[in-house]
C-alpha cells in the first residue's frame, strides 16, 4: 500500500497574506498602551526591516509610563502633537537606515493605513507600495500625495 501524498492539499497563503500574517506577530511586540501597530517592508520577497509603534530607542516604553500622553485619558486621535510614540512605517524606515538598508523598490506591509507624516516618508524612502490590513486616518490628502508620488496602495 502506498503512503497517500499530503502535499496536494498543503495550503500556502500568498505573498501577501504571508507578509501581513507576518506583521500582526510583529505588532505583538508595539509597546503603546493604546494601539498595538506593526510594518514589514519587503524587497524581492525579502524581508528587509520591521517596525512597530512605541517609544524612541533609550526612553521608557509606553506602557511604562514613557509616554505622558498615551498614559491619559484624551481620546483616540487627539493631543497627538504629545505622542512620543514613534510610528510603525516610521520605526521599519529608520531601522533600515540605522542598519544601512536601501529601501528603493520596496513594498511596505502594515497592519494600519498610514497617516500623512508616514506617507511623506515612505515617499522619500523610495517604497513603492503599501499593502495595509485595516484603514486608520487614511484621509483623501494622503492618498492623493501616495498617488502624486506613484506610490501604489491598497487594502489587503
């Protein structure tokens, strides 16, 4: 008798959904109190850099009591000016050029759209496209500048 062979029905996610898959463990390890957000930027199916939100490299995290603002009470999306809590786009961008990385060609993955300040460094780092999970602020100004810069974006 001969043993059946499992492989046919082996399920592999895409690309995609490997990479998004991906950055969800990769957001487990955000240190903000309020918003736990990952980004994996990926060059010819390589990943090159993550990053998740939280406190600058050296300061308390965020669930430390580092950051003042994310410890209060204000609602979501307000006193953002006090956040001392990086981004996730932005931690992925500058890991890479901490570590000396180009990122020309790359496609960013987020758990999150980005807002306008990450979008002008996702443009300025030369990324190509971000694959988002879920929307988060993406207002009409930032994907007009994405489109401007030909940035390809969409929703996973």
């Amino acid at each position: 008798m001969m043993a059946q062979d499992h492989r046919s029905s082996l399920v592999r996610p895409d690309w995609d959904h490997y990479f998004m898959e991906i950055a969800t463990v990769v957001a487990r390890r955000g240190n903000c109190s309020r918003r736990q957000v990952a980004a994996v930027i990926v060059k010819d199916q390589r990943i090159i850099s993550t990053g998740y939100n939280g406190t600058p490299r050296g300061v308390p995290n965020c669930c430390e009591g580092g950051c003042a603002r994310c410890a209060s009470d204000v609602p979501s999306g307000s006193d953002l000016g006090e956040c001392i809590c990086s981004h996730a786009e932005e931690n992925a961008i500058t890991q890479a050029a901490y570590h000396g990385i180009a990122l020309r060609g790359a496609t960013l993955y987020s758990t999150l759209s980005p807002c306008l300040i990450c979008a002008k460094m996702i443009i300025n780092a030369g990324i190509t496209e971000v694959v988002y999970e879920k929307e988060y602020e993406f207002n009409e100004q930032t994907r007009s500048l994405l489109h401007q810069a030909g940035v390809r974006y969409r929703k996973l």
